[in-house]
C-alpha cells in the first residue's frame, strides 16, 4: 500500500530517486531540444513553511518495501494575481509503477501538503515529451499558463488555484 514520508532532498534516499529520475529524463530528453539539465533542489527550498520533500513508499519488482518514488512542493513569487504560489517539482515514480494510479496519489498527496503550508496557486512545469505526465496534470484540474520560469528542460507551464477552506 503505497505511503509517503518526508524527507531532507539530501538524504541518501532523496538522493538516489532524483538521481534515477534525472537519469530517465536525460535518457528520453527530446534531441532537438539539446541536452537535459539536471539541477539537485536546494534542501532549504524543501522544508516546512517553505515546503516539503516526500518520498514514495510501495514496494519494488521483488515485492519487498522499497522507496520508489518522489516528489516536492515549494513556495516561490507569486503570481501577477497576488495568490501564495507553491511549485510542484521533481515527481517521479518508478517505471513499474506508472499506470496504475501512483502518480496521481501523489499528486494530491503534494497538493494537499502545499495547501497546508498555505498555498493558493500550485504551478508546475514539464516537457511536452512527457505525454502521460501532462495528461495527468490536466485531468487533476492544472490548465496551461505562461511560463513563470526558465527552466531550460521545460515547454508546458500548467497551473491552478486552490482553496485553502477547510
């Protein structure tokens, strides 16, 4: 049953996920759009109020516990709106669990976590290349918005409000 724990981005654990997960991502990176640029997150960007860093526990190919996947949210300027925007970055699951709702739990998961440290506009950023991850984004609500940084792997912006009523 998959649970989700925090964690420091630099912990070990931390660490190896985002290492696979930079490593697929430069693997399946579009070639006209050049090479992947892979960037560890900060660990002050990924702790309480600033945000949360989570990894994603299930188990692996064997059946055994393992942690296989992750994800972060992040407070950064906000909007031309005014809203109190939190970022969702680096969600990663690994390939064997893709499909089968994992990706969206974990989403919400990174929402709700981001609604309780008071975020009123989540945003996010992808690459067109990855075809599920959008489609996921859009079913959970997200609608494209103009880009809000420059990150040179991205070509989607997406973004939504959200209510912070309890």
């Amino acid at each position: 049953m998959v649970g989700f724990r925090e964690s420091a981005v630099d912990d070990a654990a931390a660490h190896a996920l985002l290492s696979e997960y930079f490593e697929s991502r430069a693997a399946g990176f579009p070639p006209q759009q050049g090479h992947y640029r892979a960037t560890f997150p900060s660990p002050r960007d990924f702790v309480p109020p600033s945000g949360v860093f989570l990894i994603v526990e299930d188990v692996d190919l064997a059946g055994e516990p393992a942690d296989v996947g992750c994800g972060g949210v992040r407070r950064i300027a906000d909007g031309e709106s005014g809203r109190t925007r939190f970022e969702i970055k680096h969600l990663y699951l690994q390939p064997h669990l893709r499909g089968r709702g994992f990706g969206r739990r974990t989403l919400a998961e990174l929402e709700a976590r981001a609604i309780a440290l008071g975020a009123q506009e989540l945003v996010l950023d992808t690459n067109a290349a990855l075809e599920a991850a959008g489609a996921l984004y859009r079913s959970m609500g997200y609608e494209h918005i103009d880009p809000y940084n420059s990150n040179p792997n991205a070509t989607d912006w997406y973004g939504k409000v959200v209510s912070t009523a309890g």
